[in-house]
C-alpha cells in the first residue's frame, strides 16, 4: 500500500482540526411510555427517589460521558446543557439542549442526554412499572430524536 491508499483507507476521529471553532447548538427529545401509576410517581417521588432531579443528572453526565460511549465522537467543550422534563398524557418526555463554541456539533451529546435521562426514569420506575409477572407491559421508550440543531447563530 503507498501513503495514499493507507490514508483513505484509515478510520477514526474525523479530523475537524481545520474547521472554525462557531457557536453549534442541538435539542433532541423523547419520550417514555408509563402507566397512570408511573406518571403520578413522576408528579411526586419513585420509591427510589425524585425522577425528574435524579435523572437530569443522569442526562447531563450522559451528555459530559458521550464520547467514551461512542468512540468516533470529539471532546467538546460543552458550554451549556439544559434538560427540560414535561408529562404528556401517559408520557414523559425529556428534552435535551447543549451548546458549545467548537469544530464539530453536538446532536450525539444531546441523543445521549435524552437516552440516559429516559432510561434513569424507567430504572426508577421499575417496582411501579412491573406487572405481575415482572413484565412492562407499559413502559417503551420512542420518538427520539434531534428536533433541532443549529451552526454559527447565537439567535434563537
């Protein structure tokens, strides 16, 4: 192989060493299907404690944590992380907004923010959500994605 074919051929970090640093923002959502009983736990306390509080830290770790789950994401200085949590109907949705000035963007780090925040919600949730057969018939979480991202606009 010359230096050519071994450069194409190479997988890893893509390299964004030459691209401007700009102000880059994502939001992503999602939501968690509960029953009555789960929903009015999220209104007060799990037996493992408050939902909402406990798992925006699981979202925002998430968020911090993104690249050592996913090996082909930068480290980016996040600069700003907002969870925002509302019931709908029978749902929970968690909603997702980082920012950062950097090379590359942030939508993973929000996906990511949204999947830990809903899977801590259900982690607390289990002993409400299980049947009698230790089942979840319930529970399922859907809809994620990103709703928005944008590059090089500090308006909103």
């Amino acid at each position: 192989m010359n230096h050519e074919e071994l450069t194409n051929s190479w997988t890893g970090i893509v390299d964004v060493g030459s691209k401007e640093a700009v102000f880059r923002e994502a939001v992503a959502t999602g939501t968690l299907h509960l029953s009555n009983e789960g929903i009015v736990a999220v209104g007060g306390k799990s037996p493992k404690g408050d939902v909402r509080e406990i798992s925006t830290i699981a979202s925002i770790q998430a968020v911090k944590d993104t690249p050592r789950m996913l090996p082909h994401c930068h480290l980016i200085p996040i600069e700003g992380c907002s969870v925002i949590w509302n019931i709908e109907g029978k749902k929970l949705r968690c909603t997702v907004t980082v920012r950062t000035h950097w090379r590359t963007g942030v939508e993973m780090e929000a996906l990511c923010g949204v999947n830990a925040g809903l899977l801590c919600a259900w982690d607390m949730l289990k002993s409400i959500e299980k049947d009698d057969n230790g089942q979840y018939p319930n529970s399922q979480i859907d809809g994620v994605r990103v709703v928005r991202k944008s590059k090089g606009d500090q308006h909103h």
